[in-house]
C-alpha cells in the first residue's frame, strides 16, 4: 500500500515566489516578443541605454538564440507552476530552462552586444538567474527523490 508524502510548507513557499519571479521573466519575453513600444522605452530608460540600441539589439537575435530565450523562460515558468502542482515533472521542465539558458548565455557571450548593454549589473543578473534556475532544479529533485513530486 502506498502512503501519501505530506507536503512541505516550503513547497507551497517555494512553488509561489517561482512562479512570481518566472512570471516576470515571462512577461518581459511577451513585451520584447511583440515589440511592446512602451514596455521596451522604459526598460531602455531604465537601463539607461538609448531605446533604439535596445531594440536593435532584440530584433537582431537569430532565431536560434530566440528559440533558446524561449526554452529558458517558459519552461522556468512551467516548472515553477508544476512544482504547485507537485508534479516529479517539474524537474524536467526546469533542465529544459537551464538548456535555454545556456543558449542564450552563449549568444550573449558571442554576439555583437552594445555597449551599453554589457554592464556589470547585466552579467550580474544573469548570474542571479543561473544559480535561482539551478536551485530550483535541485529543489525539484530533492522533493522528486522524496516522493513529494509524484
């Protein structure tokens, strides 16, 4: 007979403040993706980069490295919601999100990235976003391995 693993406190924690910053990371994709003038004049403004290098620098990806971002956010986000829902998936899902990552980490690292946009404040999230992406893997194993993520 199979006994049911009680859900941790922390999943619930975990799984909703995921789930929030993916939405973000998902939400700046959508804004950049449709070309949002006023989402991209702002995160311009508030870079302090000019709103023309900014969307140059979008519209210039190949589609591989789009197709890579892609990978990166969407399935953070779902294994942010899987986790919620406590599916072993979830781990899955976010291997699929650091594969994305990697991709457009590499394109970052070898395309024609303007000035102004290569600052430390830029690779310093990007490292934010590597180690919260690979926590959340491991998160997703450990509770997979404990029988919490069916």
């Amino acid at each position: 007979m199979e006994t049911a693993t009680k859900t941790p406190w922390h999943l619930w924690v975990i799984g909703i403040v995921a789930t929030l910053w993916n939405a973000g990371g998902a939400y700046d994709y959508t804004m950049t993706q449709t070309r949002n003038e006023d989402y991209l004049r702002t995160a311009a403004d508030n870079a302090g980069v000019p709103y023309d290098t900014m969307l140059g620098y979008y519209t210039s990806f190949p589609a591989w490295a789009d197709a890579f971002w892609a990978l990166g956010v969407w399935g953070a986000f779902a294994g942010s919601v899987l986790l919620l829902l406590r599916s072993r998936f979830s781990y899955h899902a976010f291997l699929v999100a650091l594969l994305g990552l990697a991709g457009t980490t590499l394109y970052t690292l070898v395309a024609d990235l303007p000035a102004e946009l290569s600052s430390p404040m830029m690779w310093a999230f990007t490292a934010v976003i590597w180690v919260v992406t690979g926590l959340l893997a491991w998160y997703a194993r450990r509770m997979t391995a404990k029988g919490v993520l069916r």
